[in-house]
C-alpha cells in the first residue's frame, strides 16, 4: 500500500509531531510506503519521501497561507498523488484542497488531533475552518480520525453519520529509559508542552509554592512554548526548585523525564482539553513516571489506574502535596512506577498502527 500523508505540523520543531511521525514509522514498519507533505525545512535521512510546501510563518495566516501553497504544490505534483492508495490529510487544509482531492478521485481520510483550542478573533476563523473541513469531510472523505471518544462525541455534533476511528496517542517504549526509578532526596516533576495560560500552566507555579510551604523538597521541570514563558520565567528566577528549559529536542525531553517521579497534566477541565489525548500523558507512562494534575477524561488514558492521582477541581495544586508526602511515606514509588510503565505497553504505536491500517482497508472495501 502506498499513502500521502498531507500534514500541517513542521516535522522538525513541533514537539506536538510525535504523533505523526510515531505513527509514520508505524506503518513504514507495516511495509507500507508513505510521501509526507509539510512545512519542515531541510528534513533528510528518513525512511519515507518528503515533499515541502510553504506557508507564512505569522499566527493567523499559518493555515490559510500554507492550504494556497500545498493545492499549488498538489496541482504541480499529481503523478505522486495518482500512484497513492490512499491521501490523509489535516483537517485544517481540507477546505483550501478539496478541488485537488476530488480531481485525484482517490480515497481519502481527514485527520484531526484537535480542534483550535485559543480564545480570540483568529481562533473564530480557524473554528469555521474546522467546521468546514469536517462538514466536506462528511460528504467526500472515505473515512476520519480522531484522538479520543469525547473528541468523537463533539465531531458527530456537526454530522451524526460522520463515525471516526479514534486513534489515541501513543508512544514508542525504546525511546525511553527503562532503568528503576527511585526517589532519593528530591521529587523530581516535570510538564513537557505548550507554554499557554488557558492549559493551567499557574497551578503549576501553585503546586511549587505549596511543596516549598509543606517543606517537601522538589525540583519541577518546565520544556516548551508558549504565551505563559513570561511568567513562568520569572517565577523561574526567583525560585531554586523551578527550571525553564524553554523549547528543546524531543531527545533532551525525554532526558529530563529519565530522571522525573512525576508527570503534570495542568489542562483545565474545558470542552477542549476534555477531547484531547495528549501524547505527553503516555510519554511520561513510557519513562514510568506518577501523574498529578486536575482530573478529566482528557488528562487520563483510562479510569482506576493506581499510578494516576488526578485530583477533581481546579485546587489539584493544594491537595497533590498530601498524595505525595504518602507516597513517600509509604515507600511505594517503585512499585506504582512499574505500573505506569507497564501500562504504556498498551499504547504502543505499533498497535495503534495496525488498527489504523485495518481501518483504513475496511473503509476503502465498503466505500
């Protein structure tokens, strides 16, 4: 089987990515040969082909500017497109690709690992874009993608025959260390994502402040990007237990959570981020990490797990100190670690690749 893959992240920068290329590696190792369309500069030594289209680089033109440059690229690049079995494409280019898509008439599928999530005048325009690329997607795509049941329920608003594969995040357990974990002097706790105020970032800064009052010593851990950077910088300066990496390598993350016990998930409970399946939660599973945070069915993998202590309510952050201190006292880190790095071996993308696949060949037989 041959797929173009027609993706709006930049393969490269985007820590968000990992999903793409977790599951482009997926189906490479299935023997399936994969052309990736994106924005990423200078991408090489890979395992499939790379075609690259512009956009403009400025927030609110992003999308609109990158679909005029991909259905100029798509139009100029047909032989390509003709020789695929199938196309999956990012919802947010559907609306500006659709006269190529229809032209091709091969099967196709929309993707989307997410609805725009920014309040403001932009973000309005982006969730029109959506609504559009899903409302086309109802009429001429062979099949859709999402990233979790809650994620399912808001898409069948806009069409209740539209019936998505869910395709959670998943995660690659050789890229994490898989030594024992062991809690010494120090709690060590970590958030790898966007730097945005609307994903709870301050109750980050919250729950330092309430482990310095209860004395627990701790060291928190802060990678990414974001319009929060600011404030969490300066809390950074003025605190010794508070690091801000700022925007690293996937492979320096994963470094920093070798050495973690815990893993954040702040995202309020919001519609947005409760149809989420962030590729952080199993990455910090895969490097055996504990997860805090507020709870909701977008900042957990499942119901009951004994690794999880997701707290209801937006004073997670006053309540997570006590969870800790008797985890500590108990002496049952270890154990619970094992656990949560046993757990991942379900979301492995090579099972969430094959399920993929074997929908992807049952939506095309029916179509």
């Amino acid at each position: 089987m041959e797929i173009v893959w027609i993706t709006g992240r930049d393969l490269k920068l985007d820590l968000a990515s990992t999903t793409e290329i977790g599951l482009i590696e997926g189906l490479i190792k299935e023997n399936i040969s994969i052309n990736v369309f994106s924005t990423t500069m200078d991408i090489r030594d890979n395992d499939f082909e790379h075609i690259r289209f512009r956009k403009i680089r400025f927030k609110g033109l992003e999308t609109i500017s990158g679909g005029f440059f991909l259905a100029k690229k798509l139009r100029k690049g047909t032989k390509i497109l003709n020789l695929a079995d199938c196309i999956i494409v990012d919802w947010c280019y559907i609306p500006s690709i659709i006269s190529e898509l229809r032209k091709i008439d091969k099967p196709w599928f929309i993707i989307d690992r997410g609805p725009p999530v920014y309040n403001s005048f932009l973000t309005k325009i982006q969730k029109r874009i959506w609504k559009r690329a899903w409302a086309i997607a109802s009429d001429y795509a062979t099949g859709s993608f999402v990233v979790s049941e809650k994620h399912k329920e808001l898409v069948k608003r806009i069409d209740s025959n539209i019936h998505p594969h869910v395709l959670n995040a998943g995660t690659d357990l050789d890229d994490f260390d898989q030594d024992e974990k062991i809690i010494q002097n120090c709690v060590r706790i970590a958030y790898s994502g966007r730097i945005d105020k609307n994903r709870g970032i301050e109750s980050i800064i919250t729950l330092s402040k309430n482990l310095e009052r209860e004395n627990i010593s701790h060291e928190i851990n802060i990678m990414g990007e974001g319009d929060y950077v600011g404030r969490v910088k300066n809390f950074a300066d003025s605190s010794d237990s508070f690091i801000y990496h700022g925007k690293i390598t996937r492979d320096a993350v994963y470094e920093i959570l070798k050495n973690t016990h815990f893993g954040i998930m702040p995202m309020p409970d919001k519609t947005v981020w409760r149809t989420a399946s962030p590729i952080k939660l199993t990455e910090y599973m895969a490097s055996g990490l504990l997860i805090i945070g507020q709870d909701h069915p977008g900042n957990r993998i499942s119901e009951n797990e004994v690794w999880s202590f997701l707290i209801e309510g937006t004073d997670w952050p006053d309540k997570t100190p006590l969870i800790i201190n008797n985890i500590l006292e108990k002496g049952n880190f270890i154990e619970l670690s094992d656990l949560s790095r046993k757990s991942a071996k379900n979301y492995d993308w090579q099972i969430i690749t094959q399920k993929m696949i074997k929908y992807i060949n049952n939506q095309i037989k029916n179509e």
